[in-house]
C-alpha cells in the first residue's frame, strides 16, 4: 500500500513540476506558449501535438 502512495506522490510532482516550469519559462520569455496552457510549446512538439491558438 506504501509503494502505491510513493507512486502517487511521484506522478502527482511530476506533473506539478511541468506545470511550475511551463509557468515559469513563459513568464520570464524563455518559452512560447501560444495555446495559453501552461505547457510550453517545446514540450508539446516533443510529445507530437502541435499547439493551436485559441
């Protein structure tokens, strides 16, 4: 039961982690984010989605 809230924990930084860099890196002009989503367009290439403006 340990490991499994161990792995939670994990995933959960994990994605708060992107979210705190795509934040970050926008703000300071470092990385585009035309979609306005947080996830810096780089990151969105690498997974093969193409980002969109809204």
């Amino acid at each position: 039961m340990s490991e499994l809230v161990i792995v939670i924990i994990a995933i959960a930084a994990l994605i708060v982690g992107v979210i705190v860099y795509g934040v970050v890196s926008t703000t300071m002009g470092y990385e585009e984010d035309v979609n306005q989503n947080y996830i810096p367009d780089r990151l969105e290439r690498m997974l093969g989605k193409e980002p969109e403006k809204k």
